[in-house]
C-alpha cells in the first residue's frame, strides 16, 4: 500500500516537472509572438505547438537513454538527467558516442 503511494507521489512530481518544463519553453515564445497585432494567435498557437513537439522528443529521448544505460549497466538516472538538462540534441549524440558497451 505504501509502495504505491510512493510510485504516485513519484509520478505527480515527474508530470509537475513536464508542464513546468514545457512552461518554461513556451511562455518566452508566445510573448515574443503576441507583441505584433497581425497573427500573434497563430504565431503564439505555432509556437506551443512546436514546444510541445520538442518537449515530446526530448522526453521520449530521455526515457530511451534511460532503459538504454540501464540495460548496459550503466547509471541510467544520470544519463537520462544529463539528456534532459543538458542541450538535448547535442547531449542525445554525446550519449550515443559514449555509451558502454554491451
């Protein structure tokens, strides 16, 4: 019982993190769009489409290189941390490169 009380409050606070995330990204976007009369619906529509679109693929990279470095005995938490925080597509190609072996 207590176990998944704890999966919970582990899951409610990884989806906080998400939306804070894709918060963080989209808010600077659609300011910067919605300064111009004409089309800052669209621009600012555009632009949370687009960070969503990244956000998306920046997390299901950072669950991949998770099971990935787990799967090669590697510190999985670290790794995938290092793929969130880090410029994500520069780090995703780092990790390719130095992962260990199988």
């Amino acid at each position: 019982m207590m176990l998944a009380s704890r999966n919970s409050n582990k899951n409610l606070r990884y989806l906080l993190l998400c939306a804070l995330t894709l918060l963080l990204i989209a808010l600077p976007m659609g300011f910067a769009f919605a300064q111009d009369d004409e089309g800052s619906a669209a621009g600012a529509g555009l632009s949370l489409v687009c960070a969503g679109i990244i956000f998306i693929a920046a997390l299901a990279s950072a669950f991949w290189v998770y099971r990935d470095a787990s799967d090669r005995g590697s510190n999985g938490c670290l790794w995938a941390l290092f793929v969130w925080f880090i410029f994500w597509p520069i780090s995703l190609i780092i990790y390719i490169f130095l992962r260990p072996k199988r």
